[in-house]
C-alpha cells in the first residue's frame, strides 16, 4: 500500500486547480490524501465542491482580521493552529490570493508549493496573463514552485509552454494555461512527496 502524505490545499475561489489535485489523490498509488481544504474567503465557491466530496473544509474570513494590529500575522496564526491540527505535512496553494509571511513560510520551509500562470521568472504577480498578452509574447505558460517570502521566486519545479496565438484574448490564453495546469500540478505534487517521503525512511 502506497504511503500517503498529509496534505492541505488552500483557495480563494473556485479551486479548479484543487479539483485536479483531489482528483489525483483518490488514485490509490498517488502519495498524498487529502485532509483539509482551507478558504480565506467566504466567497470561495471551491469549499462547497470539496464539501461534496466528503472533504474536511474550513473557512479562516480574513476580512475578520482587518482591523487588528498584526492582521496578517493573527489570520496565519489561526491557519497554523488548524494545519496543526489536521496533522497537515505539506501546503498545496491553488489560486490563494494571498502573500503568506516570512514568519508563515519559516514554520514550512520547502514543504509549501504553489502554481503561478507563467513561466517564472518572466510575469509575476497576479496579472501574468495580461502582462504576457500586453508583452506580445509568443509563449508562456505554467510554472509550480516552492514559495519562499519574495512573491513567486521560490525553486522551480516543473514548468510547461503554452503558445500565444494572434488570436488568443486574456480568456482563450487563461483557459489554454489552466489546462496545462491540471496536468502539472498533480505531478508536482506526486514529485515532492515522494521526495518529502524517501528522506522520512
């Protein structure tokens, strides 16, 4: 029986990434399960399809943290304490629109990864499509990576090309990148907990 990892996904929104991830995971050679799915926001129409799925889910609003003093630190503090309690042993980021902080990222060091719509470095941040588009690239892509504190710089670990088109929109090249995402991502995943497991042996 294949030894599985612990793992968490965390969304903002509809989780299509998620879905591929959860999909792979009931694979019964796949190395990773599926113990919590967390949202920041109450919008997160991903919660519900995980709920669908037997998952456990759990809402951390981060809009309830906006007026204490260290907001950002009191929401990570209270997504600590639920990672900790679902025993969660490596975090799948899949369109959290959120930056973690440094304080985050030391208490899992290579043990967050994260998909970003662009083959890093070129076009970080949230409008890599768009800024791809407005550069007249004629390629981009998908890249996954561990996060480190500095906003998509953290390790490369497997990247995919997807062309421009002269006729590719921002929609047409979102869909035509996303699809590519589906299938690395699972991948990743696999990869880094096969690593994370033969060093636990």
């Amino acid at each position: 029986m294949t030894k599985k990892l612990n793992i968490a996904i965390l969304i903002s929104g509809t989780g299509s990434n998620m879905q591929a991830l959860v999909k792979a995971c009931k694979l019964p050679d796949f190395p990773a399960n599926v113990v919590v799915v967390i949202a920041n926001k109450s919008t997160a129409t991903g919660l519900t399809w995980a709920k669908e799925q037997g998952l456990n889910t759990v809402l951390i609003d981060s809009t309830k943290f906006a007026l204490q003093k260290n907001s950002r630190l009191a929401f990570e503090q209270e997504l600590q304490n639920v990672l900790q309690n679902f025993k969660v042993e490596l975090i799948c980021l899949a369109g959290f629109m959120r930056l973690l902080t440094g304080w985050f990222i030391e208490q899992w060091p290579q043990k967050i990864i994260n998909i970003h719509p662009s083959l890093l470095p070129n076009f970080k941040g949230a409008n890599a499509v768009f800024d791809a588009l407005q550069a007249k690239a004629s390629q981009t892509g998908c890249t996954t990576h561990f996060v480190v504190e500095e906003m998509d710089a953290g390790p490369i670990i497997l990247q995919q090309s997807v062309p421009i088109d002269k006729n590719d929109n921002l929609e047409s090249l979102k869909a035509k990148i996303l699809q590519q995402e589906h299938q690395i991502y699972p991948e990743t995943l696999k990869i880094v907990c096969n690593q994370i497991l033969a060093n636990i042996k």
